[in-house]
C-alpha cells in the first residue's frame, strides 16, 4: 500500500529536514496518531522505522513497520 499526503510548512528547508530526515526514526514525537517509533539499522537507503499506533477513526492500534527507500 502507499499512502501519500501533502502539508505545507512554516518552516526553511534545513528546519524541515531536521525533523523529516534526520530525526526520521522520531515521528511519534510529533504525530497524535503514534505511541511509539524507532529506527531500525542507520539512517539511510533500506533503514525502517517501527511505529506503534494508538488507533484513530475506524482503525485499531497496531504496529506498522516503513523502509526508507530514498534519502537525498
């Protein structure tokens, strides 16, 4: 499945790499909809990153694992 989702950010582009690049193992810390994430290997191609959800709408917790398949 892909997902995809288009916002528009106050913020300049090393800002927003900081917080969507770099610390891409820590989306929990500011997602409502995530309990808990971590990285898995080194940031980078073929790293993932496991997230636990708290459930929202008409879906329940659960546990969903993303592999990064492009870092530049």
């Amino acid at each position: 499945m892909e997902m995809r989702r288009t916002i528009e950010m106050e913020a300049s582009a090393d800002q927003a790499w900081q917080v969507l690049g770099e610390r891409f193992g820590d989306i929990a810390q500011w997602s409502s909809t995530l309990a808990t994430s971590s990285l898995q290997g080194t940031l980078g191609v073929g790293a993932t990153r496991v997230c636990q959800g708290t459930g929202f709408g008409p879906f329940p917790p659960g546990e969903v694992t993303e592999e990064l398949v492009e870092f530049d």
